[in-house]
C-alpha cells in the first residue's frame, strides 16, 4: 500500500462517463481514499498503460446476505461440495475459506465480488424481522461498501394503514422501518401477492385486485411506498418487483404497474422476468420491446435487466407464490417460510437450459431490453443474482452485450421455439461500447441508488477502482481484473486477492413522526411475537447516508 | 447490572426464545424472572456462575490458558465443538478459530437435529416463523410431540391460545389434533387424537400424503384409515401447522418420519396452506446452524483439514473422535448430548464457556459468561429468528473475547 494514502494511477485509459470521459487517458489521483485533483509529484504511482481504468462496479441487485440466502446455502450442500473456496492469501493472513456454487458463502461472496471488480452491492430484499441476521451477515462480508432493500409491500402494518385511508401516516411508519433495520431503501416484492399466498388467496394477479375482504390493491400499495419513498427524498427510489413475475402475458401487469406510476420516480426490478407476452397456459412470447419503449419514454423510471444465463441458478425471492408454482411444474425441492406479519420466501434451485424453450426466450428478452434501451443511465445490469444466474456471469454478458457474434453463436445453439417476433431474431446489431458497460454497471447504478461519491472518479468519488487488462476476449476481460482499489487501498493486485478490509454499511435514517410509534407497539403488542422493544436493529455501524436535497 | 429489572430478556432455555422475561435483580443476583416457564427459570437461577481459569488443575492467567488452547489446537487434527449458551458472535469467532485451524468444526445439532435437516437438504421445506402459526394456523397437529414438558410456553405464546390476525378468537378459533405414536404423545388438551403404532407411522403419512393428492385409498386398516380422515380435515383447513420435536436426542433420527412430515407438508400446500415447524432445545442452536451456514455454506458436520469446508454430516461429533487429538468446547459443555460428551471422555479437552471449570478431566477451562445473562449479543430463535441478547449481569470474561484470544494465540504461534 502506498504510504500517506496517496496514489497516482498513470497510463490508464479512463472511462468515467459522469464526467464526460470516454477512453482518455489521463491519471487518476488518490489521496486518503478519494480521489484528488493532484498529487505532489513524488507520489506513488502504479503503472496502468495499455489497461482500462473504471469506477469500481455497484450491484444494484442481488441476493447475497440475508435469511433467505442462508436458506438457499443451506438448501445447497451439493453445490458447496463441488467448490470449496480455500482462504486467499492476504498480506495480513486474514483470509478465510468458504464454499462457493450459486450462493457462496459470506468471505467467499464478499472475495468473488472483488475479483470482478465491483465494490459496492446491496442486497435487495431483507425481511424486516429478520434484519439483524442481515447485518450479522454484512459484518463477515468484507471488502464491499453493502446495504439492504427492506420488504414492505405485504407488510400487514401497512395494509391496515392502506385499507384505513392513512397514506400519509404510512410514510411515517416507512422511515421508522428503515431506521429500525438498517436499510438503504424500500422494497415491493410481489404487492399483495405474498398476503394472498399465505392468506389462502393464492396470488394477485391485477394491479387492481384487492386482497381478499379488503380495499387494499397493489395499486394502492405502490402508490403509498413510492409516495413514501420519494416524500422522504430517498437516495434511491422505491424497488419494485411486479405482479405475476414469471407469468406469460406479465407484460400488461408491467406496463400497468409502470402507468400507475407515471411521473413518480420509481425503480423495476429484474424487468426480464416482467416482458412476457402470450397468455397463460397458451404459449409464450417476447414483449420486451414495448415494456421498454414504455421505459424510454419515460425519464421518471429506471429499470435493472435481470438476465437470465445459461447455467445453474437459484431462484430465491420473498415470491412464495411463484416458487410454489416452479417447484409444482419443475419438482425441484422446495423452500417456503412464511414470515410473520411481513413478507415470505421462497427457494427453488434451478437451471437455464439452452435446449429449453421458455429459458432461451428469457435469455432473449434480457437481451432485448438491454439493446432496445435508449438510455443506458437507466438500465442497469443485472442477473438478479443468483435467480437469473450467478454474478459471476457477468463477464459473460457483458461480452453478449459488446459482441454480436457472440450472441449468434449463443443463439445458433439455443432453441428458438419461442422466439417468433423477439427483436434479438430481427437483427440487432447494436453493441455496448466501453463507456456504455462503465454507464450500465457503475455510473448508471451510483447514479440512480444516489450514491454521490461511487460511480465515478471525479474530485471528492470514493476511490473505488477497477483496472483491467486491455484483451480481445471481452469475458476474460471482465473476468479478472489487474488491480482493484477500494477506498484506496489496493484489495486485488496482478489478479490476486490480497487485501480484504471491512467495508462501509450503507443506509438511512429519515426523520419521522414518533407519535406513530405509539400504534405500531399495539400491533406488535397484539399480534407480534417480537417485543417491540427488541425488534430494532441497534448499532448498525457507519453514518446514515444523505437524503435527497 | 446489580439491582433493578431488564425487561424484554430473552430467555435461552428452550428453542422459543421467549422474548418477554422481566428479570429482577437484588444484590447482583437474579431474583426473579417474571413469565418464564419453570425451564427457563431454572436455566436464569440466580445467574450466578463460576469465574475461573484452570490449565491442568491449577488456577492460571488467561494468557496462559489462551496459550494452552492454542497449543492443543496446534498439536493435531482438533475438533471445535459449539456447545450451546453461547451468542452468534461467539459462534461466528469460533467458526474462524476452526477455519485457521484446520480443524473439525461441529455443533449440538449433529446429533440432535441433523436427519431433519439432512431430509431438508434433500427435498426443500414448506414453514413458517412461529408467528405466522400464531396469526393464521387454524388447524395444529402435534405429531407425537406434546410441547408441555420441552417447550412448556409454546401453546401459550405461539401455537394454540393467542388470538391472531386469522383467528382473532385465539383458542377457540382452532382445531387441534394430536397425533399419538406409540408412546410419544400429543397435547393432553387436543380436541382430536388418533393413535399410531410406530411401525405404521411411515406408512400412514405416506396414505395421509396420497390422500392429499387425491387418490383412492379403498382397504386400509382403521388405524390407516384414520390417518387418511385427518389428512382430509388438513386439505380442509386454512392453515395448518404441523408441529414435531426435531432434536429428540436419541430418538430424533427417524428419517422415515421426517422424509414422511416434510413431503406430506409440501404436498399439503396445493390445496391449502401448512407450515411445518420443527420444534428445537434451547441454547441458540439455530443460531450456530445459522452462522456456520453462512460461513462455511454447510449447518454442522465441517471439516476444515482440507483448507476449505468440506461436509461430514456422517461424521457427527459423537462418532467422529477417532484421529482427533483433542477438542475446544465452546460453551455450556454441561448442556452438550450424553452421546458427544461420552466420546470425547479421554480426549484432551478445553473448555471456553459458562462452568467450564466444573467440566471434570478438562485439560483447560476457562468459565465465561452465559450468553442473554451475562454476554450480550444475537441468539436464534428455533425458527431463525434472530434476537437481541441482553447483558443482565456481570459476569467472567465474554466468550467471543476469550477466543479471538486463542486465535491470536494460534496465529502468532505463541507457547504456553
């Protein structure tokens, strides 16, 4: 490590597009982990010439450190025996061992992540009662800046203050959640869906299907956490998982979800699994393309992709109800937890197979949206790690997004049953270019989790770095980067893991009204089985982040 | 803490984890625990515990003990066993002495628990936080389990009396069944009993399981036939729980009856909805599941020789003493299974943990404090429900504290 915290990094071609820098090469300064405008001239220096030089990655959505996690790792032990993960070897003797497969454990997540170059991620949806397993979780997670989603849109709490007419009073309530776990933002899982699975309800299939006995639709729900979420000026938005992921025909629940909130700032979630045409139980199609049009028409709206690779999975979401149905069509094992007053969780492992019809039509539209998008600022990559393949896959879509060829020699070898009218069969040509990925897997996500100081290298970013060896072979590329630096300090050196320090928790404490709490212990009181005096999480550490100005 | 009350204690003496304890305190002395059962009353007493170290009989600094900890690590294969009363950040630092180690890593589970869950790795789960079974379950069957005598405030608090969202009448909004097998019967109180020899049992839930998916089930014996009614009344109702004892120890590894629980309670939610809960001791031992889980991707069974987790789950801490040198057990070893304490009699042993000093033969003890009345910290519900840990009174050294020490120990190979 360079001493006094400084570092000049020379040579590089910078690809920073949040400061309009497209390739040139250029220095980049660090000083006390951030970046500076200079440095004195007997600075450190590490070499980058011929190496391209990024902000570190942000994952905007995964599922890597919560309760649910631990039910798929524990679901797994195949997987963990076919990868086990001996200790890197760190300067300080440090390292630790674990497994990997779709869910590797915490080290191993925390190490594999690093090695791609990505610094910061958040998991995307924490149970609230489970929110100290979460943090636990985060505290063996090195290296990466991480924060969570909390689940809200079948929190019975909240539906009562729906159904009573207490909108407003419910963004209160919102804060107060999001203070007392430690989260970063909310999360909408399936709204209402998860109520009606456990309820016996089964499912909401209609944005304006009220939860039976009820008033209280998923319109109603979105409407009063995006309200809340951006009345609360949130760094990022509220997080949405739609109605009927999975559905043939989910496009028109997409699009009506997209509609209900036009001209409120929102987040959708794993889009792919949203883009379906045909209708249930008679055949598939590709609507990625009109969900996306709706998106580009529409500034107030981001999206993440969700892509599905080829290769093992695990799907895992609070989605009871759309495990139930993997598991009764695929007969995978299965889990489901019911969790209490909140949300649920449900675990299928899974495969996407190239020979399969409906998983090539998913691998199909992933792309589509991504190539059909016109503005990259809002669209972000993902695999909705690990449903729609590993973060790991990265590299390898990155390289479907940058090649063509590469995506027709993957569809010359898939089955194309399904794929009638898909864009991707029409030809399109399009590919990302660097400055595109640096948008769609960095800046993009910074940008839209409001992140001011991740996503790019200007004067004050966190100096969160990623070099990669300049190669024709764009997966190998992405695959394993030169030199990471997080905050600074150099975490991945010539390819290896050398340093693992602890990262920073990210999350938010909003002011609310503590008149509110009086009626939430009653609820705790008559139907929890947590005293609410024990339900909050104390000390998570690191400050709380800035609200929107 | 030595005079006043600490409201909202978490109680470790069953798997609940009761969660509204009101401890009172006099003269640095538990004097009370308001709502606890007599289980966890006795497991509170009056908090007082022992406050020594001891290497090879004699009283000694803990500097000196760490060093011999570390020194019996070091002089062959190990097993670190986690014992339960200890907090998850004790487990989680225990978990990364074993992983530098190169040791056996194992806990109370592997010979309690474990053919529950090896039968969930295998085919999934369908259950629920005990929450849900308090707001929703309309029916509960206790399938040869009677909660009184293990987990004596779970009708009381989760499963049966409690009003709810779904039931707002509490009891009374409830049908409860017990299932009797053999001599392991249900609730005294249940409304609905039906008996079953053990060796039917396999086979009536295999039937109860046919019957659920709607087959025709024409000549079965009564005993059968019965089983086949109540499966009937399940697909009926609107929320089932289906309630067994997983860590009957001794008893607990019948995979026929688990393999049995689990698919009868994954078949039931096509027509309705169930929840299986698996009903687990005290201790925070699904706390020590939860931690190695997510450190070494496997719930016990671990072993570290390699240079990376490796799953030994045939090798249970009871059976897997042969070629281990010697043993660190972490925590309240009185509170370990007959089986694995009987096995590890002639090891070398440590003990980092609450009495530790009272374990007889124990090479080095160190007592500690005991985790929700003297370390704070996160303890585990039965359905992995994580909670906050209060520290009620002072005690000896903190058990994560004592082993981050040996870690040092280990890694800067100091000698005793």
């Amino acid at each position: 490590m360079p001493t006094g915290g400084r570092l000049r990094i020379v040579g590089g071609a910078v690809h920073d597009p949040a400061n309009n820098i497209d390739g040139e090469i250029r220095d980049v300064c660090i000083e006390d982990g951030r970046i500076v405008a200079s440095l004195p001239g007997g600075a450190p220096t590490l070499n980058a010439n011929g190496m391209i030089v990024m902000p570190g990655g942000v994952d905007i959505h995964a599922h890597f450190a919560s309760s649910s996690c631990n039910h798929a790792r524990r679901l797994l032990p195949e997987e963990h025996t076919a990868d086990p993960v001996p200790a890197p070897k760190l300067l300080d003797g440090a390292g630790r061992s674990g497994t990997g497969g779709t869910v590797p454990t915490t080290f191993s997540t925390a190490y594999r992540y690093a090695g791609l170059g990505y610094t910061t991620a958040f998991d995307a949806a924490v149970a609230p009662i489970m929110a100290r397993h979460t943090h636990a979780e985060l505290d063996d997670t090195p290296i990466l800046d991480a924060g969570c989603f909390v689940l809200l849109g079948n929190d019975e709490y909240l539906h009562r203050q729906i159904s009573r007419g207490e909108r407003e009073r419910a963004a209160h309530y919102v804060a107060w959640m999001l203070a007392a776990t430690g989260a970063y933002a909310v999360k909408i899982v399936n709204p209402g869906g998860i109520e009606a699975w456990k309820s016996g309800q089964r499912n909401l299939t209609d944005i304006d299907q009220a939860l039976a006995g009820t008033n209280v639709t998923p319109r109603a729900i979105l409407e009063t956490l995006t309200n809340a979420a951006n009345g609360l000026r949130l760094p990022h938005p509220v997080h949405i998982h739609c109605n009927n992921l999975g559905q043939a025909g989910n496009s028109a629940t997409t699009i009506a979800t997209m509609e209900a909130l036009t001209g409120r700032r929102a987040h959708f979630t794993h889009l792919q699994f949203h883009c379906y045409g045909g209708e249930a139980g008679k055949g598939w199609s590709s609507a990625a393309k009109s969900v996306i049009e709706h998106v580009n028409a529409h500034p107030e709206h981001t999206v993440d992709v969700g892509q599905v690779m080829f290769g093992p999975a695990t799907t895992l979401t609070a989605d009871g109800p759309v495990e139930y149905l993997l598991y009764s069509t695929s007969g995978r094992k299965w889990v489901n937890i019911d969790v209490e007053l909140e949300t649920g969780c449900g675990i299928v492992p899974y495969s996407y197979k190239e020979k399969a019809a409906v998983a090539t039509l998913q691998w199909a539209v992933g792309l589509e949206l991504f190539l059909l998008a016109r503005d990259p600022w809002r669209v972000v990559l993902s695999t909705d790690h690990p449903n729609g393949g590993s973060f790991l896959s990265y590299p390898a879509l990155i390289q479907l997004l940058m090649t063509r060829g590469a995506r027709d020699e993957q569809l010359q070898r898939a089955n194309p049953k399904l794929l009638a009218g898909s864009a991707l069969t029409d030809g399109l040509d399009r590919e990302y270019t660097l400055n595109e990925i640096a948008i769609v897997t960095r800046a993009g996500p910074a940008r839209i989790l409001g992140l001011r100081q991740k996503g790019h290298l200007g004067v004050g970013a966190d100096a969160d770095i990623t070099i990669y060896g300049r190669d024709t072979d764009i997966a190998k590329m992405f695959s394993s980067p030169r030199f990471v630096l997080k905050a600074g300090q150099l975490v991945v050196e010539e390819g290896q893991l050398r340093r693992a320090p602890q990262g920073r928790r990210l999350h938010v404490r909003p002011p609310y009204d503590e008149s509110i709490l009086r009626d939430v212990r009653k609820h705790f009181d008559d139907y929890g089985t947590v005293a609410f005096d024990n339900y909050a999480v104390r000390d998570v550490p690191g400050t709380p982040a800035a609200l929107q100005s | 803490m030595t005079e006043g009350t600490v409201s909202h204690a978490v109680c470790l003496g069953c798997g609940c984890a009761c969660d509204d304890i009101e401890v009172t305190v006099r003269n640095g002395r538990i004097t009370g625990a308001i709502n606890a059962c007599p289980i966890g009353v006795e497991w509170y007493g009056d908090g007082t515990v022992p406050g020594k170290i001891m290497v090879r009989g004699a009283q000694a600094t803990m500097e000196k003990a760490t060093r011999a900890v570390a020194e019996l690590l070091r002089a062959g294969p190990a097993l670190i066993y986690l014992a339960p009363d200890v907090t998850t950040e004790t487990q989680r630092a225990a978990i990364e002495l074993a992983d530098r180690c190169g040791a056996r890593l194992d806990s109370v589970t592997s010979d309690t628990a474990a053919p529950g869950i090896l039968v969930g790795q295998r085919r999934g789960r369908a259950t629920a936080t005990l929450g849900e079974i308090r707001n929703r379950a309309d029916l509960l069957v206790f399938w040869a389990v009677d909660p009184a005598t293990r987990y004596p405030r779970l009708l009381a608090r989760y499963a049966v009396d409690p009003s709810g969202t779904q039931v707002p009448k509490g009891a009374s909004d409830r049908r409860v069944v017990a299932v009797d097998v053999g001599g392991a019967t249900g609730p005294r109180t249940a409304s609905t009993r039906i008996a079953l020899s053990n060796a039917n049992e396999a086979a009536a839930l295999g039937v109860m399981r046919a019957a659920v998916l709607g087959r025709e089930l024409p000549g079965l014996s009564s005993e059968l036939q019965a089983a086949v009614d109540l499966a009937r009344q399940m697909t009926k109702a609107r929320y089932v729980a289906l309630i067994h004892d997983s860590e009957l120890e001794g008893q607990g590894g019948d995979s026929q009856r688990l393999e049995g629980l689990v698919g009868l309670a994954q078949t039931l939610n096509g027509p309705t909805r169930c929840a299986l809960s698996s009903l687990r001791a005290g201790g925070n031992r699904s706390g020590a599941d939860a931690a190695m889980v997510w450190q070494t991707g496997f719930p016990f069974a671990v072993d570290f020789a390699a240079g990376a987790p490796r799953y030994r789950p045939e090798q249970p801490a009871s059976r897997a003493i042969d070629g281990v040198g010697g043993a660190l057990i972490v925590g309240a070893a009185h509170r370990a299974p007959e089986v694995v304490t009987r096995a590890l009699s002639g090891k070398r042993i440590a003990v980092i943990g609450p009495r530790a000093t009272q374990v007889a033969d124990a090479e080095v003890a160190v007592d500690t404090g005991i985790a929700g009345i003297h370390d704070a910290g996160i303890g585990y519900r039965m359905d992995d429900v994580p909670l906050p840990l209060p520290s009620i009174l002072a005690g000896p050294a903190s058990a994560a504290d004592v082993i981050r020490t040996v870690a040092t120990a280990v890694a800067t190979g100091a000698k005793s």
